[in-house]
C-alpha cells in the first residue's frame, strides 16, 4: 500500500524521465482540477438562470478557456517500450507487483498481466477470494445492523456453501429454501447471476479439466443426484437446469410452512417472487 500510495498520481513530476515524460505544470493543473472547474461553470449557469427567469440564458462557451494536451511532446514511443519491457519480464521471470505498480504510465491491461505467472503456457496466478477477503475485512469497520429490512443473497455462491445434501432434487429445494428463509429480514432477494458465450469466464472454465458441461434434465421431484453435488455444480449446464427446477419447486403449496410471513425474490432469465396468501404460495 505504501508503494501504491507513492505512485497513485499520474501526474508527479517523480518520474522516471530515462523511460516516461511527465505532463506538463499547465495539464496537470487541468486535469486535477477539471471536476471543480466544471462545478463552477455549473454554478455560474443556474445563478444566471435564477437571476433572469425571462430570457432564454445561454452558456458563452467562448469565455471558456479550454485545455489542449496534443501538442506536448508525449509520444507513443516511450509508452509502447516500457510496455514491452514490462511484459517482457512478467514472461520470463516472477516479477514483483510493485514493480508495476512504479509504471504509472502503462495501460491497466499491462498491470493485469502481473497476475499470470507465464503467458506463454496460459496458466495463471490467482488470489484465493477468501484469503483477500479476510484481509480487507480487518481494515473495514463494520457494524451489524440493529434491523434488516431485506436480505441480498448470491445465489449460486450460496448453492456451493451447502453441504451433505439429499439425493432427490425435492429435498435439495427444500434445503436450500430453509436455509435462505433463516435470514432476519422480512424480504430475501436471490440473485443468480448468467454469463452467456462468449465472456470472460470462457477461459476459467475451459480452465477446469474436470467440467464436462454435459446436459442435464432434471424430470420431477423425485429424481435423485447420481454424482457429487459439489462436482455437479461446476457444469453450467446442470446449474441452469436445477435453478429452473428450484423456481417452479417453490410456487408448489407444500412450501408454505417454510415461507411464513417472509417474501422470496428471486430472478433467472425474468423475476420471481414467492409470498404467502391465504394458505397459499403466490
């Protein structure tokens, strides 16, 4: 972090001027402050407008001085080469991330390349989500709620947190609607999220030599999982289908029990939503 906060503005002067050319005192200025100048500009408009209410009041576009940067001397060059060089060695040797961090003039794809240990085999460095998550969580101050009106749950994320399921697709609808429904809010809202081909998520799972993405058909209640549930849920293909069984297992009355008072939200392909009405799930 201290790297990262030493290298955060683009415009410092502290740059290496062997590889990159900083920007200019005038573009610089213009560039950081472009939010509060327009935000005066804004302000002068609407207090024109309120002054005179009659006549129709035009912005005079010619009192506004604007900044031109193609003109400095910032070539292309320079830039491709330190990308080169940075690629360079992410190729050929376990270069540190804060040596991109230092380039604060190469384009954010270059950086991203820092996590894959060697383009020329495709495999990757990953961070494990858990072990990043657990430590931005010790530098966020959280404070749990003294009420919870609604409830926002990843679907098929929560789906992989279930363990020692049934073997009847029934008993797997069951289970994961009590599990939901324990939450303390009177409204759950579930969202299972689709990436349809082609999108970045081609490459991971091309990645998994054990997802077959073979079809799946899901007949009726009483059907039972032959394979691991855990291993089931890596094919795209089965998770479709049993969100599409779970979505009409719970308009069935045989639900109200679990339901209560509480309203399921859900969305797949277009909404759901599940409540209980004189006896009945609507």
């Amino acid at each position: 972090m201290d790297i990262m906060n030493q290298n955060l503005n683009p415009f410092d002067r502290n740059i290496d001027t062997n590889v990159f050319q900083a920007a200019s005192e005038e573009t610089t200025e213009c560039l950081l402050n472009v939010e509060n100048h327009g935000n005066e500009l804004r302000e002068a408009f609407i207090s024109g407008c309120n002054e005179d209410s009659v006549k129709t009041v035009k912005l005079n576009f010619e009192k506004c001085k604007i900044h031109k940067i193609i003109n400095e001397n910032l070539t292309c060059e320079a830039h491709e080469e330190a990308n080169t060089k940075i690629i360079f060695h992410v190729c050929k040797i376990e270069q540190d991330l804060n040596i991109l961090i230092r380039c604060s003039d190469t384009d954010i794809l270059v950086i991203m390349l820092g996590h894959m240990e060697n383009l020329s085999n495709g495999t990757h460095c990953k961070t494990d989500k858990s072990a990043l998550m657990e430590n931005l969580e010790m530098s966020i101050y959280n404070e749990s709620p003294a009420y919870t009106d609604l409830v926002l749950i990843d679907g098929f994320f929560f789906l992989h947190l279930m363990k020692d399921v049934s073997v009847t697709f029934a008993n797997i609808s069951n289970k994961f609607v009590q599990s939901i429904l324990k939450f303390d809010a009177q409204e759950i809202v579930i969202v299972f999220d689709r990436y349809f081909t082609s999108s970045i998520k081609d490459c991971e799972h091309a990645l998994r030599e054990n997802s077959d993405n073979r079809d799946h058909n899901i007949s009726g209640s009483e059907q039972k999982l032959t394979t691991d549930f855990s291993k089931e849920l890596r094919n795209s293909k089965f998770k479709i289908a049993l969100i599409k069984f779970i979505i009409n297992h719970w308009a069935s009355d045989e639900l109200v029990p679990y339901f209560g008072v509480k309203t399921v939200k859900s969305n797949f392909e277009k909404g759901y939503e599940y409540a209980v009405l004189d006896g009945e799930i609507h």
